[in-house]
C-alpha cells in the first residue's frame, strides 16, 4: 500500500483513503493471478476490495 500510517496503525479514514490507490492498482493488473497480502491490514483490505466474502479460505490447490 502507498501509504504509511504513524505507528502502523491506521484509522478506519486512513484505510479509505489509501484503498483508492489499492483499487487503482488492481485495475492497471488485468492479468492478476496471484496477491501476498503481508499481514493481517494488508489481507483484509485486498479481501474487500477485489469482492471475496469474509470468512472464506481463499488458498486454493492442495494442502
């Protein structure tokens, strides 16, 4: 993500407007196959924004 909260710690607004650069992002990838989200903000901002219900596991493949 572009944007770096004080303490790593964002507030809910921080989140929203840093998601703008996220989805433009993700519209630029036509081709996107693969995200590592690292950590847990990371994760759930890309679970939101690409439209993935919570609480799914979104591994796919053999375990």
């Amino acid at each position: 993500m572009r944007c770096a909260p004080p303490a790593n710690r964002p507030l809910r607004e921080e989140l929203e407007n840093c998601s703008i650069y996220l989805k433009w992002e993700f519209r630029l990838l036509k081709r996107l196959r693969v995200v590592v989200a690292l950590g847990g903000i990371a994760f759930n901002s890309c679970v939101r924004i690409l439209g993935f219900p919570a609480g799914r596991s979104l591994v796919m493949g053999p375990s």
